[in-house]
C-alpha cells in the first residue's frame, strides 16, 4: 500500500513538472497570440468593451471580435462572433448600446419586433403594415432625391449596434459607401459618420466608355459626414436612411466630434484624401441648427485637426503643428480657440490661438476634455503616460504611475472619476486595467499573460551609451533566459521604423517580422536603439538627423555595439541587423557603409532617397528632414542614401518588400537588390503578393519571419537552409537542406 502510494505520489509530481515545464515557442505560437486593442470604458463605469484579436490560419485573418467585462468582478464574456473584425466601436451616451463597424452577413439581422413565429396572423398585419409603411417611406424619398439618384447597393462596412447585455446586433445603416468613422451625438438621439462619396453617374459613364483608369493624384472619392436617426431606427430595429451634412466636394473630410447640445459638428478637413496633403488639414464646424451651414475655423499652416469641445461648448481644442513648416519632426501642441470669435473670424496665424503645451517637450495625443481638464496621453523616454491639462493655467500634471508605465490608451468615464487603460511592461504583455482617476491605482481585469507562461522568455532592459557626436542614446537588450555575463554572445541589432517610433522594453512574445524569441532562445542577444529622430525624448532630440539620416543613424548603431563589445558580452564577429521601414532603411545603410556585420535583413526599407521621394504617398517626409528636394539639392540625397556607396557592399543581404507598397514603393527594393547582385554580394529579395507597407496575414507573418530565422541562422550560425524555407524559390526545391 505504501508503495503504491508513493508510485501515485511520484506520477502526480511527474505530470505537475510536465504541465510546468517551459520551451522557447514556435513562430506559429507566436503569431497565434490572442491580444487586446481599443479598450471603451462605458459612461457609467460598470463595463469596460474591449477587441481582441484571434489568428485564424484557416482563413488566413487576424480577426478582432469585441468583449466586455464587469469592471467591478472582471468576469468578462464575448460580445461578438464571427469571420469578420469589428473596427470601430463607442458607448451610447446612456450606456444602453454599444455601436460598432463590421462588415456582416445580412442574415445577421434579427430585428427583436420580428420574432413573432407564434402568431402567424400577426406575421401577416406586420407584413402589411410594413409594406405600407416602407410604400409611404419610398415615396417621400423620391420627392428628396436629386436627379440621377439611384438607391444602390449597400457597402459591407456599416454601423451595427449591440445591447452590453448580449443578444444579437441589428444594422443600424444601409449606406452605399463603406463607413469609416463614427461618433454618438451626445444627447444620444443620432450618430455622425464619415463616408466617401457616392459613385456618380459621370464616373460610371467614364468605365463605361473608357474602362478603368486613374489619373494620379486627381481621381479620388472624398469623405463626407452623414447622421443617422438611431431614436427612429430604434422603433422597428431597422437601418434608417443616412442624412448628409456636408456636401463640399473639394473637402475630405478626416476627424470630428459633437458639440455639448448636439447642434454643431466640428471637423478637420484636406484637399484630397492623400497622405501627401495632410499639411494642409484645417478645421470647420458645421452647425446642424442652421440648415447645416459651413464655417471655417481655424486654417493656420501645417496641420490642424482632431477637434473637441469644451464641456460647456464654448471652446474648441485641437491638436496642431502651429504652422511650423517642418511639422513631420517637430512637436506637436494643444491649442484652443473660442467657438464665438473663430465663427465670427477664422483663427490663421498661431498668434489668433492658445497654446497650451508650448512648455510639455513631446507630443500630446487628445484623449477628452472634462470638467477638471483636458486629458492627452504622450511618451517619456521609454514609457507612455496619460496626463491632465488645465487650460486656463496650462499646468499639466501626470496621471499615471509608475515612471516605468508603458501606457497605450485610456478612456475616461462620464464623470471622469475613473479611467480605463491598456497598458504593458517588462514582465506582463497588454492588459486592461481600471483605476481612480485622483488617486492612481490600476486594477488589471484580463491576464493575456497567462498564454505564454510556459514559454521560456528573454529578459528586456534599458541601456545607454554616447554617440559618435555625444549625443546620449538608449535602447532595449533582450537577454536569453539563461544569459551568463561570462559569455560573449551574438549581437542582432533591430532597429525600429519611423524615425519617430520607439522600442520598448517589455516581454515582447508576439513578434511578427523577426523571431526575437527564438533568436535569443539560439543564444544571441537582441538590440533595440532608440536611436536620433525617435519619439518619446523631445524635440531637439527628434531633429539630430535632419539632413543627416543615415549618417547619424549608423553613428548611433555602432557606438551602441561597440559599448556592449567593450563591455565583454558581445562576440564581435557574428554581428547581424535588420528592422523594417526606417529601420530596413538603417539596416541597408550598414550594408553598403560597413563590413562588420555577417548578415543583413532589410525590411520595406529605404534604398535612395531620390526613389523614394517620387514613389512615396508621403512626399513631404523627404522634402522636411532633408530641407530639399532632389533637384534643389542632389548632394544631400547622394549622401544619405544607402545606393550611393553600393560598390562598397560585402554583407548578405535580404531584402522584404510588400509588392504594392506605397509607403516605400517596391523599386527600392529592386535598386538596391540589383546594386548587390552587381557587386557580386549574396542577396536575396523577396516580394509578399497583395501587401502593402505592413505584412498582415497570418502566413505571409510566418513567412516573413522564417526567412528571417533561416537568413541569420545560416550566416550568423552556419546552419544551412531548410528544404522547405520560404527564403526558397521554387526552383530551388529539393529534398535535400539548402546549403
């Protein structure tokens, strides 16, 4: 008996060590990590809506369904299913729905007043009424229509609402466009969308005759503002026709939000719908009291948008550039203007609004305005933090802590008393957390962690070092778990896009172009340099590689690799690098500007400046932080790009490239393969069919990411290639492993 006991006693202590035991996951484990995104706090305070994102490999989709949990028991539940994402979604004013955007299949509506299946006497009087009521509905909207107008089709796109209580979700619209985005009135009776406009008969007439074609930079569709009556909708559960407010065909409408008594709508609006525009962003309100009528308000140089109102309606603020003519590096600012002087006279010059950041060193993001301030969230350094700003003393306070709080977004009560927020750090992955607004002191209601806690982790910390010209940089190492400080490791440098985006250190399990996880379970150490131009250290900072990107760049990489060789951590000869956007561009910097790496990944990245600035749909990035154009002057472009000093390339190098990517077109990628392959340097590029600037299918993210792993681990570790490697072409298939 005794023995048995302790044969029984050894068998559980045996499954407990084999239920706990860790191991480095797999690419395909960390791409199917389920993550939150866009946490909504409800008015009141007592649910918190929430997406989370699911891989599906069958489908090939990252599909993000809402959630909602009690903010007082955390017990959450889904509030939404299916094959499509949810997109946008808001809070009714009195907490009563949940509005979102969706693309569903129409046997998805399921009006509650039509469940009637035990009388079918009563399912007839409805159908009677209803097609009375639809007859009368179709003869006053042909007494609105224009000439020419035609019902059409409805987009996939629309608004759906959703009781937090569950049940199913009725259609709300019925537009011919695709919603993109929305916001409730605050009397709650209506919401507001932005849409494109309707095709016209003249453009179906011109495919009719000429086919299809486009004519850069003028065949655009502009977004327009349209509301929808959800009181009325309410009463059948039906969509209900679209209002359209706004009718300016050389406006595209951007962002906008509902004034205190719902009678005015202000908004941000460019020239056309391109990126390349976006400096010429003004604001107007639309006053919904007075037949719709159009008043511009604020229109200074630069970019000016994401307009809110006060609470009681009397003040605008909005987010600026202040006119500065390089507004793509420089910080951005708060400002705000009186509704009655800006309607009476548009606000053009800094001088005609407030400032209320000139003295806050980074740039604010708009969260709300509330009755004790406005609420903006920025970065410090290497960490986010929601703050509060009085805006007739424009003291700004920090409501978050600690000082290590990497903070993604907020959203604030009613009453403003309590916020909810997603926020991360080095031992935690994204969660949801609830707190006082007063007294901060966040609760976490979700444990997204819990998915990788048998996974064996590297440790994320921050180190510093000086530049090559003594400016101070940072950047995050990842250590394998088993580091040993004795060892010299393999260094790979990963390098973040932007300029102005940041590397953080927290666990980072869900990687989705490199394998981080796997390279440090290989043994290699992984640096991330925050370095000159990235955000969260200020404006002087942002601006130490304006005409001067690459250049200070590559300083700011090799002092950070020369300090951890010195150091004694680092094995000097099997150094590799890679990052994506900016950070590909960085990365083909270092392969034809230095022959100390092994191996090279350049991702999406920047090959000639000159390239790049008559393909990108971001013209004036270029022209702003190197203060020319290519023809004003060719010098600075010859030195900062990575094509001019090709004959000097030793280091392998593959590129990845979106095949239809606009942001960093493909024949960057094409010029710098082919300036390689010139010089004889092992090379390999790589197109991802159908994608633009981001990867975001589930398999073409393993594919990125195996490539990867195989590129660094045959050049950096000897390895030769899988059989089946997607770095491969087809007519390299063999059975046997690629050397």
């Amino acid at each position: 008996m005794r023995k048995l006991a302790l044969f029984l006693f050894a068998l559980s202590l045996a499954s407990t060590t084999f239920a706990q035991a860790k191991h480095t996951p797999t690419i395909d484990e960390s791409l199917s990590l389920k993550g939150i995104s866009g946490a909504q706090i409800s008015p009141d305070g007592r649910y918190i809506a929430y997406r989370v994102r699911e891989t599906d490999w069958e489908d090939n989709l990252y599909v993000r369904q809402l959630w909602l949990v009690n903010a007082a028991t955390g017990v959450s539940f889904q509030l939404t299913r299916g094959k499509k994402s949810i997109e946008g979604f808001r809070w009714s004013p009195d907490g009563k729905w949940i509005a979102f955007t969706t693309e569903r299949e129409q046997s998805a509506v399921v009006p509650p007043d039509k469940e009637k299946k035990d009388d079918p006497s009563s399912d007839k009087k409805d159908e009677k009424k209803d097609e009375k009521e639809d007859s009368d509905k179709s003869d006053k909207d042909k007494k609105d229509a224009k000439p020419g107008d035609k019902p059409g089709k409805p987009a996939a796109h629309q608004i759906w609402l959703i009781s937090p209580e569950g049940g199913e979700a009725w259609q709300l619209t019925r537009h011919e466009t695709d919603i993109q985005d929305f916001d409730w009135s605050k009397d709650g009776k209506q919401i507001a969308f932005t849409a494109s406009a309707i095709e016209s008969k003249a453009d179906k007439d011109r495919k009719e005759k000429y086919s299809d074609y486009e004519v850069f930079e003028e065949d655009y569709k502009q977004s327009q503002i349209w509301t929808v009556d959800v009181t009325a909708a309410q009463s059948n559960f039906l969509p209900a026709k679209a209002r359209q407010i706004t009718h300016d065909e050389k406006l595209n409408i951007l962002t906008f939000s509902w004034s205190p008594d719902s009678t005015m709508i202000a908004y941000s609006a460019t020239p056309n719908p391109f990126l390349s525009f976006r400096g010429d962003e003004v604001i107007y309100i639309a006053d919904l009291a007075h037949d719709n009528a159009i008043h511009k308000v604020v229109a200074l140089d630069g970019p000016d948008g994401g307009p809110i109102f006060s609470p009681d309606g009397r003040q605008l603020a909005f987010s600026t550039g202040l006119a500065s003519p390089y507004f793509y590096y420089t910080n951005g600012h708060i400002a705000t203007v009186d509704v009655d002087k800006v309607l009476a006279k548009t606000a053009t010059t800094p001088a005609d609004v407030r400032d209320l950041t000139a003295k806050f060193d980074e740039d604010p993001r708009l969260v709300d305005w509330g009755p004790d301030g406005i609420y903006f969230l920025a970065l410090q350094k290497t960490s986010g933090h929601l703050f509060r700003l009085d805006p007739a003393t424009t003291q700004i306070s920090r409501i978050s802590s600690p000082d290590s709080y990497i903070l993604g977004d907020a959203s604030l009560t009613k009453d403003f008393k309590t916020v909810a927020v997603i926020a991360e750090d080095g031992s935690h992955m994204s969660e949801l957390y609830v707190s006082p607004v007063a007294q901060f002191a966040p609760r976490k209601l979700t444990d997204f962690t819990a998915q990788v806690r048998d996974w064996t982790l590297g440790a994320a910390e921050v180190v510093s070092w000086k530049s090559t010209d003594g400016a101070t940089i940072e950047g995050i190492l990842h250590k394998p778990a088993d580091y040993d400080p004795a060892k010299k490791y393999p260094l790979l440098v990963l390098i973040h896009g932007g300029p102005t985006g940041i590397s953080f250190p927290t666990l980072s399990p869900n990687d989705s172009y490199y394998p981080v996880q796997l390279f440090l379970s290989k043994g290699a150490l992984v640096l991330q340099p925050n370095y000159r131009g990235s955000a969260g250290y200020g404006a002087a900072f942002r601006a130490l590689n304006v005409r001067n990107l690459g250049v200070g760049d590559m300083w700011d990489v090799m002092s950070g690799v020369d300090s951890l060789i010195k150091k004694g951590i680092v094995d000097p000869t099997k150094l590799g690098s890679m990052g994506w956007s900016e950070g590909g561009y960085i990365s083909a910097f270092l392969t034809t500007h230095t022959d100390r790496f092994k191996a090279i990944s350049v991702g999406a990245g920047i090959s000639d400046w000159m390239t790049y600035y008559v393909n990108t749909d971001i013209t004036p990035f270029t022209r702003q932080y190197l203060h020319a154009t290519p023809w004003d002057d060719p010098a600075v472009y010859a030195k900062t790009s990575p094509i001019t000093t090709i004959k000097q390339a030793k280091t392998p190098t593959l590129i990845q490239h979106g095949s239809v990517d606009k942001r960093v077109p493909v024949p960057n990628g094409f010029e710098l393969y082919r300036g390689l392959q010139d010089q004889h340097v092992p090379s390999r590029l790589i197109l991802y069919q159908g994608f633009g600037h981001p990867i975001t299918k589930p398999k073409s993210n393993r594919a990125v990411m195996q490539s990867n792993l195989d590129w660094f681990s045959h050049y950096i570790w000897g390895e030769t290639f899988p059989k089946d490697s997607p770095i491969l072409g087809s007519s390299e298939f063999t059975d046997e492993p690629s050397k």
